[in-house]
C-alpha cells in the first residue's frame, strides 16, 4: 500500500528526476541534470560561462556536454539533447544550444511543476 503525499512540491521534483533517469537509461548524474537545465534557461551561452556557473572544472563540463550532445565520450550515443558550435566571434570558444529535442524534453520537465 502507498503512503499518501506529504508534499506535493517534492513529488513534482521527484517527477522531474524520474524523467531525467529514464532519458539517460539507467542514469542521470546530478552533474549532466545541472549543465542541461543550466543550458535549457541560458540557451546559447558560452562554455566557459556554464563553468562558472556551476562551479564544475573545464573537464566536468565538456564531458557532460559531449554526454548531452550526438556521442558519449565512451564512444556510444550520446543523449542529442544540446548542440555545441564555436562562437563566430572566436573560433576559440564554444556556445552551446538545446537541440530541438532537448527543448521538447526540456518542456516536458518544466510541465512536472505545474
């Protein structure tokens, strides 16, 4: 038997970690949910400003990103939810977009806290 909700504020979180998980297949580190959500509300921010933000090493965050986007660094799919391109104004920095699908999966997240 189900115990009843005590907060329904917390359940729409565990919502949103539950759908985050199943995206990922059998896992979604806090670090991958934090530089999707954090690109999801910055779309087209640099890199290096996600770095800053959310306080994750170079290395920590160009791995998520590379997770998020077409391949895995492990060599298999990668989760095609963001896009990285260099900045036009220098090829030597990267920006970074939801991909369409990442703006659908991003939706369907933010519909958890209505």
């Amino acid at each position: 038997m189900a115990s009843s909700v005590t907060s329904e504020r917390v359940l729409k979180l565990y919502n949103v970690l539950e759908i985050l998980r199943s995206r990922g297949g059998r896992e979604f580190p806090l670090q991958l949910a934090s530089a999707l959500l954090y690109i999801g509300s910055h779309d087209g921010l640099l890199q290096e400003e996600l770095v800053e933000a959310t306080s994750m090493s170079p290395s920590s965050v160009s791995r998520n990103v590379t997770w998020l986007g077409p391949r895995h660094r492990l060599g298999s799919e990668g989760l095609k939810l963001v896009r990285r391109e260099k900045d036009h104004k220098d090829p030597k920095r990267w920006r970074l977009w939801l991909t369409p699908e990442g703006k659908q999966f991003v939706r369907i997240l933010e519909s958890c806290l209505d």
